[in-house]
C-alpha cells in the first residue's frame, strides 16, 4: 500500500523541481536541455522525465517498462508557447502546458506509443515500453 507521505513527497518534489525549471528559464533562454533533464532526472520520483523545450520533446523515444509514468515538462522559456502531449492513438491527452507546467501519464502495457504536440504538430516522440 502507497503512504499518502509518500505521494505528498513525489508530488512536492515535482513541484520544486518545476520551480526550479521555471527559475532556470527566468535567467534567459537556453539551448542547452542538459540543465532542465539535470533538473528533473531519468526515473526521479518513479517518473521518467520528457523534457519540452525549443520545439522537441527530449528524449525523443522513451524506453520504459510496464506500470512506469512518464511526466512532461515545459521548460521552455517564460512566455513561450504551450504544448500538449497527445496520443495519435488516443490513449492520452494532456491540457496545454504553458513553461513550468508539467503532465504525467502511466503505462501500465507493453507496446509503442506515438504521440505529438496538438498545436505543433511537427513536434514529435515515442514512449516504447517494454
């Protein structure tokens, strides 16, 4: 059984690290995705992290294993433009996520799933779970 501390930790986590994000943009625009992945690490808090910003979803592919949730994060910068993550399937849809805003999904099945941004539509990625 999940403690309900913990869940107040994972959460509480992904929101400082979301400040953190968000404070990292403030100081100007970046290229450099390295600085908002070392924010919000590969499987930090039993998520695996997508990290949005210039137009990509990084890393393009995600491979995870089955029950893994995958959060979204806008790290773009302050005023920049929202993005959604959105199943071409279906499966899933997030609401528009403005810079510092993120989005979790869990994949509890095996299989590839294609996904895309709805206003962006070039940008692009896939969560293969095996």
């Amino acid at each position: 059984m999940r403690s309900p501390l913990l869940a107040a930790i994972v959460s509480t986590s992904l929101l400082i690290g979301g400040i953190a994000c968000f404070s990292e943009r403030s100081s100007g625009p970046s290229n450099d995705l390295e600085a908002c992945n070392a924010q919000f690490p590969a499987d930090a808090f039993g998520s695996t992290i997508v990290v949005i910003r210039n137009f990509t979803f990084e890393p393009a592919i995600a491979r995870i294993r089955p029950g893994t949730k995958v959060t979204w994060v806008n790290c773009g910068p302050a005023g920049d433009e929202s993005h959604t993550s959105t199943a071409d399937q279906g499966a899933w849809d997030s609401p528009l996520l403005a810079p510092g805003a993120t989005f979790t999904q869990t994949f509890a099945a095996a299989g590839s799933f294609s996904y895309h941004c709805t206003p962006h539509p070039q940008m692009r990625g896939t969560v293969t779970v095996e």
